[in-house]
C-alpha cells in the first residue's frame, strides 16, 4: 500500500500558532481532595490525603506489612479496611503528638529524644 501524502491531504489546514513572548500566568492550582471533602462533595477517605513518598528500611517495611495483615485479620469485617498508609500516618501523628519532646541533629538523636532505644527496632 502505498504512503499518503499527508501534505497534500491536509493542505493549507495547518497554522502555524505564535509562540507568546511573555510568560503565561500559571494555572489556579484544584483544590485538594480534602478541601473538596470538607465542602461535602463525595470523595473516598483516600482522596482526602496529599501524596508524600518516603523512604523507609526494608526491616521497617516488614513491620509495618506484618503489622497491617495482623491487624486486618484481628477487625475481621468490622471498621474501615487498614493499610499501610494508615499506619505510617498513625505514626506520624505520634510524632506530632510528641513533637515537644523531638530534639537532636541525627535520626538516632530524634529516636533516642523520643526514648526508642536501638534494641526496640528489629532492624
């Protein structure tokens, strides 16, 4: 088969659009999720939280898997579905809750200022 001349198809069709010379004002951002929730729209729980990624350790992963699965199994049909994401924000609010107490320069300074000792972590 042979290739169409796209050229001669499309013809004078196309415009050519001006690049604009100043910087366009940048988009009003959405509201987030949680603003919208709390104005009553129908959103999930889960739409309801800002996405952070982090990194953790591989020995602080399994606690938390182990701990969810634990967990799930324990509630059986009762209360909302537990992931991981809940705990680690139950988590960090712990640590707001504890903030007063946080103090130090390294991540072994913050733990030990909270009182978590090395031999707490499986890790």
């Amino acid at each position: 088969m042979a290739r169409a001349n796209l050229a001669g198809i499309i013809g004078k069709q196309v415009e050519t659009v001006p690049v604009p010379t100043t910087k366009a004002e940048p988009e009003k951002s959405q509201p987030s999720a949680a603003v919208l929730n709390d104005i009553g729209a129908d959103v999930p729980k889960w739409l309801t939280f800002e996405p952070k990624p982090t990194r953790q350790r591989h020995d602080q992963l399994a606690w938390i898997e182990a701990k969810r699965k634990e967990l799930n199994v324990l509630r059986g049909r009762a209360g909302e579905r537990l992931t991981d994401n809940t705990l680690i924000r139950v988590a960090v609010d712990l640590l707001i809750a504890n903030g007063d107490r946080l103090s130090g320069t390294t991540e072994a300074e913050l733990r030990e200022s909270l009182g978590i000792r090395d031999a707490d972590l499986s890790g």
